[in-house]
C-alpha cells in the first residue's frame, strides 16, 4: 500500500537543517506486528501472520515524519478492523543523502500495547491537535508502557554557568583562593605581622582598603557565582532527569520544586547529585565564607621602649586561616564533581524559558492526557496519584510518556502525608512576612547599640558577628526574592490583558544584577525594587563589616578615642567609618520599606496553588484553546514562539476557561475567558464546573 501525502509547510529552521544534511530523499515505514507473547487476537481467532511493512514516500523532504506515521496508522486500522492486539509497533525513517555519512536508517519510536486497551496507542504520533480531532481520548494513558529508541544526536543546550569553561573557573578560583590563604599565613607567621602601624592615618589608601574591605568583597562576589551556579542546576535539574535514556518518575521530575526557600537548608526531595553538590557549595560560598572571613585578620598592639610607645600589627588568626583553607578545598571539590555530573547531555535545544517553552513541548505526545479532569484547584493527592507511577521522557525536544511502573519509590508525599492545596500568596505570607522585616528592623536597631554603646566589647571579640546578621538578613530576604521571581507572570496572568511576552517570562533563571533592569523595562517596578535590595544586601555584608568597632571614637573630627587604643575603636579614619555606618543604616530602612510596600500591596492576591514545579504549568495548560497554536514549535526558542504568538494579536489571562474537551477548568488560556480567577470565586465550587461549555 502506498500513498502520497502532502506535508505541512516547512519552516526556515527545517529547510536550513534539511539543506544542511544535503537530504536527496526519504521514506518512512512503519511495521506492525504481534507482541512476542503470541500473535494478534482477531475476531476469526489467533493468527500468526504479520502485518505487511508499509512504506510511504514524503513528497518533498520538509514532511513532517510524525504525520506520516498517524496517516499509515490509521489506513492500516481501516484496513484491518479485526486487530485488538496485543501489539508492538516500530517506525523507522530511511534517507539518502549526498554524503554517505548521513545515510542509513533512524528508528523514530518503538512503543507496546496492552491488550486490554482499545485505543490505538502509537507514542510519538499524534500532536495535540490530532489526539482531540481523531481520537477524542478521555481519562488517561492506563498501564501502558513506551519505550524509546537511543537518541543519537540528543541535543544539549546548556546556559553559560553549567558549562566547562565555567565550573573550571570556579574551581581554579577555589584553589588559588586556598592558595593564597595559605601564603598570606605563611607570610605573617614568618615575619610577625602582615601590616604594620601607629595610626590608620598612617597607611596608604590601596593597603587600608585591602585589609578592611578588599577580602570580605573578594567573598561575596565568589558566593555570588556560586549563588547563579546554584539556581540554574535547581531550574534544570528536571530537564537533565528526563534527558536520561529511561526518562524519569513524576516524583522525581515533574512535582519536584526546586524554587523553594528551603533548599538553603535541604535540597529538593529525592536530589539529585548535581542539586546537592551545588547546594553543598552555595551554602559554603554564600553563608559560611564570609562569616569566617571577618575574622581571620585580626588586629595586636604590641609595646615597645621608644617612641611612640606602641604600634599595632595586622595578622592572620592560624584557626580561622585553616578554616577557610579547609572551606574553599571542600568547595573545589563539590564543583569538580559538579562538572563530572554535568558531562550528560540536558535533551534541550533552547533554554526552556517561561511557560510557553515547556507547553510547547506537550504538544507532540499524550502526556497531557495524564492530567485529564484537573486543574490548578485540584489537590496534591489526586496530581500524585494520576501520575505517580509513570515515567517521563524528553525526546526530540519533547515530553513522553514512558515505562509504566507498578511499584515506585516512596516521595515526601508518602511519608509526611498529602498536603491539603490551599491558595498560594503573590507576596509574603503573614510568618513570612514577621521574619522578613523583623530581623532587618532589629538588626537597624541593634547597630547603633552594638557600635555606640559599653556594648562594643561584644563586636570587637566576635568581629564576624555583624557579618553574620547581614547574611542571616539576605537569607531571608531570598524569601521575598525567589517567591516575586516566581510568580511575577502569573500575576500579570491574574490581572488579565496579558501579551504573549508574558508566558516567557521567566525571573527565577535571570541574571542577579540585570534583574532590576529587565524588570523596570518590563514595568514591574515591584520586582525591580525587590532585585535591587538583593544587590544591596552585598553591599551591606561589606559595610556592616567595617563597623566592628568602637564608634564613639568618632564622635568628634579627629576620629580619636579618650585612650588611643586602636582595640577600642580607631582602627577606622572618621570618613570610612561614617560612611560604612551610614550606608548600612540606609540600606537596612530600604529593605523595611521594600518588605512593607511588597506586602501591603499583593496581600489581597492569591494563585490557585503553588507554582514552581514543571506539573503547575502543564495542570494550567492542559486544555487550553492557545495549545494548538504551538503544534509543531517544540523545537522553536521562547522568543521563536513569543513572536509567533504575538501576530495573532490575543491576549491571555489566569481564569476559569472553557477547554477543548468543551468542559470549564482553572488555569490560563487566551482571552476572553468565562471567568476571573479569584480565591472565593463560584466556579470553584458549581456543579455546572463540568457541564458542556
């Protein structure tokens, strides 16, 4: 049998790839035969007769394999209506070319059928447009299994932190920092002294600002590149688990949530490799180093006969010398084995970008029929228990439906118990919200104790004390940062009149200091406010660490204590102190304001659950009319997509819809939607939710 088809139009992307590879011809065939069990079950009994192989010859070179393929399927079926199954079928592309080196065969798929499943299930054939149209499923895939081919030339998109060049850097770093700890040791405890004076007046400004200054900057920007390292490894450690040639469980792939706050301390569940060594290494780099750093300089007066009777010496502290040494090896470690768990391939083209990336790649398989009947109102419970014992694929720049497992690992879920899903806040919650700005506010309070008062014998011994609350105070405040990252698009979802742009939005993987700019060209103002206090709290560990001392020493121009002693409080000039305090006061009662105005002005809003997780998007999508107007884009770039979207002129909101299967469900679709998503909205709970559009 053999027939003719007349593809789709070709895109520039396929034609440049086509003319690349120098395709002269091709021709797919797909071969249907009887499981290994047995034969095919018909309705005049068994018979052990294959089916023929079919071959079919595209038209031009640009025609879509995955629409040949449904095509010979479905003339198959017509032409033998006895078939039930069990079944196994295998499809393969053959072409020519004019360089022998791409000719041959390429097995696109191989999947099998259970018997006791009716519907034709061929993995890798139908697009979303194609399942609704023809097939109509309803419910979900059932027990059945798909397995698939080795991609030989899987595509390994990877952003610039996750690269070679990179980690290498960070560990070079590691070591020379380690190094040079380790020198600048050696060099103190063979001479005595690192830096020696009578009056900080007395030191040149290059050395002064490298004793007071230049270390603990040195440590905040290296837990900076650590801190970048360590959102994009969490953002795409998903993608990397289903790159794998066996995908990989729901609970390990599509429910994981790497956003949350909580991963500072413990790592998303079940980590990865890749997530704890860099969580391991952000900890170390980003909370610990700099702690230690403040204090091992360390500053003796030492007596002598002549005059002036004293001087002072600048030293390094031998303990905290070796802790930092042990810190910095310990980090070189994590990331040379960070780079070994990175050499795999992440099954990506692009960087999966904002919402439109990941719907785009669900439009090629039957993975949304997994999520038929919910929605973004639906519970933890019932999203795990559909999906639970199902494996996952990216394949070809698309999300599968792999091995059906009978028995899989327990999650959290198993363990703690399900989570009743409750409305997730824009902002900060009300416990978020105390402990966000009531450490900022003390910490604004207890400075001035600390530095002017009988008290700052407690500073000058634990010189690393403030520096510890500066980044207990960028801890929290991650908070804020991470939770406005996250939801900023679907907040503009929620107000409705959303552009195209706005489903590729996506802050959590944007650059730390270019996020102010992009959010502030971008009009939210809110975020660029939020981005800009997280680029000040590095400020502030450099400025609070200048304050350990005894500030009533410059009270007056001269900068100098009743007892010229340099441990009780002039081991700054009177400017640099000022200036450091001054700056700290500043960037503290910003972050108040910032963690206020946050607050107050979201508090009302709230989303249908908790974003994050590759399954919010998909449970917000499944149905949505927008979805068939990415059929054929998985391998498009978000911003390929965003262009396309954007010459329909429609507009997308996050609402009650009305899906393809004629049913009303929570989540986000093109205007005009039935209804406006709110907390106490009536949809939520009227029967009619189900009834016929």
């Amino acid at each position: 049998m053999r027939e003719e088809l007349q593809g789709d139009q070709p895109s520039r992307l396929a034609r440049q790839e086509a003319k690349g590879k120098g395709f002269d011809e091709r021709e797919y065939s797909v071969i249907l035969s009887p499981d290994k069990n047995g034969s095919f079950n018909t309705a005049n009994g068994n018979s052990s007769q294959p089916w023929d192989q079919l071959v079919v010859e595209a038209e031009d070179h640009f025609t879509p394999p995955i629409r040949l393929i449904t095509r010979i399927l479905n003339l198959r079926m017509e032409s033998f209506p006895e078939v039930e199954g069990p079944y196994e079928l295998e499809a393969t592309e053959s072409y020519g070319t004019n360089a022998d080196l791409y000719a041959g065969s390429h097995p696109l798929l191989h999947a099998s059928q259970a018997a006791e499943d009716p519907r034709l299930s061929t993995d890798g054939v139908f697009n979303i447009a194609e399942i609704d149209q023809i097939y109509s499923c309803q419910g979900t895939t059932g027990n059945t299994s798909y397995y698939f081919p080795e991609d030989l030339d899987k595509p390994s998109w990877k952003p610039l932190v996750l690269r070679k060049a990179y980690l290498s850097v960070l560990i070079l770093l590691s070591i020379g920092m380690a190094a040079s700890q380790e020198i600048l040791l050696q060099w103190s405890q063979s001479k005595g002294r690192l830096i020696q004076f009578h009056s900080p007046q007395n030191i040149s400004h290059g050395v002064y600002f490298s004793w007071r200054y230049l270390p603990t900057i040195i440590t905040v920007l290296f837990g900076i590149a650590h801190q970048i390292l360590d959102t994009q490894v969490k953002r795409l450690d998903p993608f990397f688990r289903l790159a794998q040639p066996q995908g990989a469980p729901a609970l390990q792939s599509l429910v994981v949530d790497t956003s949350n706050f909580f991963t500072w301390i413990r790592p998303p569940w079940p980590a990865s490799r890749r997530v704890i060594l860099s969580t391991i290494s952000m900890v170390l780099t980003v909370a610990v180093l700099p702690t230690v750093q403040a204090a091992s300089l360390d500053v003796k007066e030492v007596a002598n006969d002549k005059e002036p009777p004293s001087h002072y010496i600048v030293f390094v502290s031998v303990i905290w010398s070796r802790v930092i040494t042990v810190l910095l090896c310990l980090n070189a470690l994590c990331c040379l084995l960070l780079l070994l768990a990175l050499r795999c391939k992440s099954g990506l083209l692009h960087d999966p970008k904002g919402i439109v990336a990941l719907a785009a790649m669900c439009t090629r398989s039957h993975i949304l029929l997994n999520f038929e009947g919910l929605d973004g109102n639906s519970s933890d419970h019932e999203i795990t228990e559909r999906i639970r014992n199902r494996m996952f694929v990216l394949y070809k720049s698309s999300l599968w439906e792999g091995e059906f497992r009978t028995q899989t690992e327990d999650g959290p879920e198993a363990s703690e118990g399900y989570r009743k899903m409750e409305p997730y806040p824009v902002t900060l919650s009300k416990t978020e919200f105390a402990f966000v700005l009531g450490v900022p506010a003390f910490l604004l309070a207890l400075v001035p104790c600390l530095v002017f008062t009988e008290a700052h014998w407690l500073i000058i011994r634990l010189p690393f004390l403030l520096v510890g609350f500066a980044v207990l105070v960028k801890l929290l405040w991650g908070i804020l940062d991470t939770r406005l990252r996250l939801v900023e698009p679907y907040y503009r979802l929620i107000l409705g009149s959303a552009s195209a742009r706005t489903l590729g939005l996506d802050y959590s993987g944007t650059f730390l200091y270019t996020l102010p700019i992009r959010a502030f060209l971008n009009k939210h103002y809110l975020l660029s406010l939020v981005g800009s206090g997280t680029i000040l709290l590095d400020v502030l560990a450099v400025s609070l660490a200048s304050c350990a001392i005894r500030g009533s020493s410059f009270f007056h121009r001269t900068g100098e204590a009743p007892e010229n002693s340099i441990l009780k409080g002039n081991a700054e000039t009177f400017k640099s102190f000022w200036v450091s305090f001054m700056l700290s006061m500043v960037i503290l009662v910003l972050l108040c304001v910032t963690t206020i105005s946050a607050f107050w002005k979201r508090r009302k809003i709230v989303l249908p659950r908790k974003p994050g997780s590759l399954a919010f998007i998909i449970l917000n999508c499944h149905q949505a009319q927008w979805l068939v107007s990415l059929v054929d884009t998985e391998t498009w770039s978000t911003k390929q997509i965003i262009e396309f979207l954007e010459h329909s002129g429609k507009t997308f909101g996050l609402g009650w819809y009305a899906g393809r299967d004629g049913k009303i469900y929570c989540g986000i679709d093109e205007e005009p939607l039935v209804g406006r998503w709110s907390v106490n909205s009536s949809l939520a709970n009227e029967p009619e939710v189900w009834k016929e559009a």
